[in-house]
C-alpha cells in the first residue's frame, strides 16, 4: 500500500521526471509531434530502467536459491 501511494504522489510532485513533466509538456503544447520525442525518450529511459529491474532481480532470486 505504501508503494501504491507513493507512486500515485510522484505523478503530481512538481518537476517530478517523467510524469509530471509529460503532463506538462502536454499541458502547454498544442502541437502534439513536438510531444513526440521526449515521450519516446521517457519511454526508451523506462525501458532501461524495468530491463535493470527485471535484471537485478533475477540475479537475487537466482543467487537465493
């Protein structure tokens, strides 16, 4: 539970990467392809950071059993 609040927090913590600042660049665009390339660099750093995750997770788990 404490997860869940703390991420719902985050989303609306000012300057907050990557939420907030895409529900401000949408917020303040109008031109909605200018909004394409930092979604797709919030995206690509996501993916790092869950392919990391998934990573260092299953070396724990591995190293455990």
């Amino acid at each position: 539970m404490a997860a869940l609040a703390l991420a719902m927090v985050t989303l609306f913590v000012k300057g907050m990467p990557p939420v907030n600042r895409l529900f401000n660049l949408m917020a303040t665009t109008s031109d909605s392809a200018k909004l394409l390339a930092p979604a797709a660099g919030m995206l690509a750093i996501a993916a790092v950071i869950l392919a990391g995750s998934t990573a260092v997770t299953q070396y724990i788990i591995s190293r455990k059993e």
